[in-house]
C-alpha cells in the first residue's frame, strides 16, 4: 500500500545556483495515520492506509485496534469473529459503506467486514452520529466508508504475505495496467486459509475455525478531465468455508449426528458496483453522480444440529445532484435513490423469506462561510414495503470560537428493519432456544427500529513545551423509539425477540488526549464510559458484553528516513476493558453458570516494521502480548448437545498470545 508519508525530490542536476551547484533539495512531510480536521462540518476521522499497517489487520474488521472511535469486541468463542461498535451499539446500528455505497448489510452484516482486506484499502472515514442523508435513512450510532485504492493511484505491484503462529497464512497481491490516456485497471486477489486446529485453553472445542477465503477484485476507472466525466467499474467475487466445533469433530462422518458437536458456514457473494460522475464545464460547483450495485450473498450453514441458510440478491440505485445557490457559500445536495431486497431465508425449517423495496429522495443544504461556521441540513422522505411512509431528518453544526477550537453539535433519527436471524447467527452456538414474541409487525412479526441520535463534540489543538498535542471531548445519546430487544437476560435456555417495552437508550463520554513530545513520536490515549442501558422483560439491565468503562493508549515511533529510504517503526497499543454485564445464567446448575458481571482486564499488542527500501519492508508483532484468556469460554462443552451448551458468553480473547509476521514487497 502507498504511505501518506511524502517525499518531494527537486533535482537540480549540474544546475548552478550563484557560485554553487545545487544537485539535490529534498523536502520532507509527514501526514498523521488518523487525521482529524478542525473545519470539517461532521465529526469524522479518516483512517489513512499507514494506520492499518500498525496492527495485524487482515481484514477491516480487524483493522480497528488501533482506533479509538471503535471498540473490537469477540463475539462468541467459536467463529473467531470480531465485532465492532461505536457509541456502544453494534454494526446493525453502524451504517457500513464502500466507496459511498452500502455494503455491509443484511445478510452480510456479521461476517462482511471479515470480506474486505485490509491492504486494499487506502482511506476510513469514522463519523459519529447520525450520518448524511444523501446515503440512507439506516445510520443511527454512525457511518463507517471505505475507500479503495483507486487504479489511477495504484502502484504496478503490491504483494503482501502474512503468517501467525494460530497457523493463519494469508497472501494479498494487486496489480495496476495503465491503458491509454484515459483508463486504468487494478487486480485485487486475497487468499487465506487456517490449517490447524488450536485449543488453547483444553476445552475440547477450536479456539479459532478452519476454513479458507478466496477473494478477487477486479477494479476499471475511466478519467477525462477534459470532459469532466469520472467512471468507476467494479467486478468482485468471494469464497470463504469456515469449519468450528469440537477438535474431533469431522462433518463428512459427524454433521448431523450428536457424536461430536460442530458447525460449517460457506458464503459465496458476487459484486457489481458502477459510479459515475460529470463536472459541469466551466463550474467546477456543478456536479451530477450515479451510483449503481448489484449484490448476490449465499450463506449455508449449520450449527451443531440447527440449520440455517440465508441467500441475498439486492438492487440499489442512486442519483445526486450538487450545485450552489447564489454563492459557494450555500451549497446543496439532492437525489432519488432505491433499493430492492430480495431474502430467502430458512431457519429450523421454517421459511422467513421475503422482498423489501425501499424508494426515497432527498435535499441537504450545507452552509459554510469558509472561517468560523459551517452547518448541514438534511432530509429525506422514503416510502418501504414493511417501514410505511416516513421522514429522516438530520442537522450537523460545526462552530470554530478561536483559533485551534472546534465544537460540533449533530442530531438525526434512523429507521431500520432487523434481520434478526443474519444478525444474531452467533447466537446459534449454543442449546438456546429462540422464541419471537409476535406483536403483527411486518418483519418476523416485529416492528421497525427507530432511534434518535444526539452528539456534542469539542476538539482543541494546542502546545505543550513548544509540542504538538489535542485534546477532544465527545458526548453522544441514542434513544430509542423502537427495538428489537434481543433478550438473554430472561432465561438462560432463551433468547426472546419482542418489540421494545420502555425505555433503551447509550449514553457514551470519551475523552481523548493526543500528544506528540518528540519528533515522530505520537501518543493516543482515550478514556470512555458507557450507560447503555435496555429495558427487558425481568428489568433494566446494562446491556450484555458491553464495558462501562474503558481505557486506550497507542505509543507510535519512527526513525528518521536514511538515504537508502530505510527505517524503523515501532507500534504499540494497551486496551483496558472494565467490567461487562453478563447474560443471564441463574438458572443453570452451578458449574454452568458465569455470574452476573466479567473481570476487567487489559490488553497489548505490539508491532515492529524494518523497512529495507521504498519498495521492501517486513514486520513482526504480537496480539494479547501478555497472554490472557477467558477463563471458562464455553459453557457445558463436556456435553454440547445438552440443555446448558454456551458458547456465546465471551468477554475476553480465547486463543492467547497471537504472534505474526509477514512482508510487503511493491514495484513503484
């Protein structure tokens, strides 16, 4: 991958400058891996592709480590999945984009982030709160868009290969062809594959799946400035086998038998995705764009005896225009977009199969007067098959009160429906049995989610011993209107569906601090507290797996660049998690049981990088530095087809100490 560190050669050659000969002026900068902007009306962080090499960040969603907008959390003990949340709410609530299109949704919304390689990736933009209304009326916590690398950008060679110790290999290679004036291609190709089995912790089952992905992209970009036309195709296909379950287990002679307990999930997805965009001649202001993707997602699985499939073909279009009114001063966005859904889900069985259609238009108004305040104002009118006729307001505020200061006000509601089978799959890894309460809603006879979102942000730059450093407040609150409350804390042989009865709201304060005391060393340390809180049907509770309290701290060094181009970058991260409220449990027998709240615990990873040449450079690092381990991670797993089998309980790493190292080798 390029990294946004620049350097500018000015060659002089055998050129006289007075009396002297001037053969080289080199000038020297250095971009930060996540940059934040004082004049940006929302508040986002972009992620550069130079802070997805600090961690071993295969895929996007283990690409987030190192930020601390996103807290990583495991999501049971089996998959080897890691889920994300932001503002305390997972990445249902979290609207995940590629290139400004949806991409991770439905379907795909618990495994996707695991399909997108991180060296594919040249940028993250994070936005907290509720996102722009030029994308979709689903964001509630937040937007989340990935950016590729794009051909015209690329370099001709990139090869990326990766091995760790849990027996993961993991090769990423792309390509780029410049053909004629206009046109340029990139080949993208992912494979990666886990060999062997691990049981750390001698409970019998896999600490982390067998399984292979293979991974293809295929990337078109057509510029002509002279025209003002933009173009984007792009052609993807995927293939990932995930195999977990008992170390003995083998499905040709154990899958649905109840010898061994074990679970297979097989995905295959195929991708279109066009943009266009034209520039009006003569007004670089004037804008149109069209975006069109088309998704197929098949996933067949099953888990210990439970059955599920679920196949996804989705359609979306959208259309935007932009220009000014009067001045640039006053700018504004507006469109027509649709979607069309088609789900063939099977579950125990039962057939829960439908087609959503969704068509809306849109207006947002932005105001900047290019010092001091900006403002957007957005809105938007969709009608759903099953969410009705409704309005999606959101408003974003950026006020500068002196130099280096920025406060940032934001408010917005989302709609969503819940894919309740997709996105609680997890779940399936255990003896629970799923009950929905039938209320007459339009989905699995539930209602649709709707929430308010509400944020407060405060960042100041300043110097501290003539040094570089921030300091940044955030407050946000969700409030919903309606959930889908997944209930664990009623019985722990249930998980109870049923629409929200009360109140469920997060309320999240981070504090974060940045400083940089010496030349090329920078030090991110973030503090966050969370109430997120939910009404279930035996009482309120905190919402389950999720810390009230958290500590993160990233130490990052690099040496000077010699003339050879070599250095070294050193990188490391500690997490403190607070203690978690657990699902209910009480009434197992004793030896299956987890208490009512986790420990705290903490968290390093570490990495070095030796950088050989602008074109080479290999590294070497350590997840779970120091080892720690979920002390009992599945529940019954001497008896996996009995009443108290759990393995969804999981607050904590499973596998250890995970040691990596790999190489990067491109042709510039």
């Amino acid at each position: 991958m390029k990294t946004p560190t620049f350097v500018v050669a000015l060659c002089f050659s055998m050129m006289s400058f007075g009396q002297q000969k001037l053969d080289e002026v080199r000038v020297e900068g250095k971009s930060r891996s996540l940059q934040k902007s004082l004049s940006k009306t929302t508040n986002t962080a972009v992620v550069t592709s130079k802070e997805l090499l600090k961690a071993a960040c295969c895929n996007l969603a283990e690409s987030f480590e190192t930020n601390p907008s996103i807290d990583v959390n495991f999501s049971d003990a089996l998959t080897g999945t890691k889920q994300i949340r932001m503002l305390g709410l997972t990445s249902p609530y979290i609207l995940i984009a590629e290139e400004n299109i949806p991409s991770v949704r439905g379907a795909s919304q618990i495994f996707g982030l695991s399909f997108i390689p991180g060296t594919w990736v040249e940028s993250i933009q994070i936005t907290k709160g509720a996102g722009s209304v030029v994308n979709g009326y689903e964001s509630i916590s937040g937007q989340i868009n990935t950016e590729l690398i794009k051909p015209q950008k690329d370099i001709p060679f990139f090869i990326n290969a990766y091995a760790d110790n849990g027996n993961r290999y993991e090769l990423n290679t792309h390509f780029k062809a410049k053909l004629g004036k206009y046109w340029a291609s990139s080949l993208f190709i992912h494979g990666n594959a886990r060999l062997g089995k691990n049981d750390m912790n001698d409970d019998g089952f896999l600490d982390n799946p067998l399984g292979q992905q293979f991974n293809i992209t295929n990337r078109w970009q057509y510029t002509n400035p002279e025209t003002g036309w933009v173009s984007f195709f792009n052609l993807k296909y995927l293939n990932d086998q995930k195999q977990m379950g008992e170390v003995d287990f083998h499905p040709h002679h154990h899958r649905g038998t109840t010898q061994r307990w074990g679970s297979e999930i097989n995905t295959e997805r195929f991708d279109i995705t066009t943009k266009s965009g034209y520039v009006f001649k003569g007004m670089p202001y004037q804008s149109l764009g069209f975006q069109n993707a088309f998704s197929y997602h098949h996933q067949s699985s099953y888990f210990g005896l439970r059955e599920y499939g679920m196949k996804q073909q989705s359609l979306y279009s959208n259309f935007i225009f932009n220009s000014i009114i009067e001045n640039t001063r006053n700018k504004f966005s507006t469109g027509i977009n649709a979607t069309l859904d088609r789900y063939t889900e099977v579950f125990d069985a039962t057939d829960y199969s439908r087609i959503d259609n969704a068509i809306g238009t849109f207006f947002e108004y932005t105001f900047d007067n290019g010092k001091t305040l900006s403002y957007i104002l957005g809105g938007r009118v969709d009608y759903h098959n099953r969410l009705g006729v409704f309005f999606t307001p959101r408003f974003h505020l950026r006020y500068n009160p002196w130099e280096f200061g920025v406060l940032r006000l934001s408010m917005g509601r989302g709609k969503r429906a819940a894919n309740i089978w997709a996105e609680n799959q997890t779940l399936f890894n255990s003896s629970r049995q799923f009950v929905v309460q039938n209320s007459g809603g339009s989905l699995y006879g539930l209602d649709p989610e709707i929430a308010w979102n509400y944020g407060l942000s405060f960042t100041q730059k300043f110097r501290i011993f003539n040094k570089n450093a921030s300091f940044t407040i955030d407050a946000y609150r969700t409030d919903f209107q309606n959930q889908v409350v997944v209930d664990v804390m009623q019985n722990a042989q249930q998980v109870i569906f049923y629409n929200l009865k009360g109140r469920s709201y997060a309320n999240t304060l981070q504090l974060d601090f940045d400083f940089e005391p010496l030349q090329r060393l920078n030090i991110r340390n973030s503090f966050k507290y969370y109430d997120v809180a939910t009404d279930y049907l035996s009482g309120r509770f905190q919402r389950p797996l999720q810390a009230r309290n958290r500590f993160f701290s990233n130490v990052e060094y690099e040496t000077a660049l010699t003339e050879k181009q070599q250095q070294w970058k050193m990188d490391a991260t500690y997490h403190w998690i607070g203690v978690q409220q657990l699902p209910f449990t009480g009434n197992n027998p004793p030896t299956a049981q987890m208490g009512n709240f986790s420990p705290s615990y903490s968290l390093v990873n570490a990495q070095v990088t030796r950088v050989f040449s602008r074109s080479f450079e290999v590294y070497l690092g350590a997840e779970n530095v120091f080892n720690y381990q979920q002390e009992r991670a599945i529940l019954g797993a001497d008896a996996p087809f009995g009443p108290y089998f759990d393995a969804t309980i999981t607050y904590a790493p499973v596998f250890g100490r995970m040691i990596y190292t790999g190489l990067r080798y491109k042709v510039l």
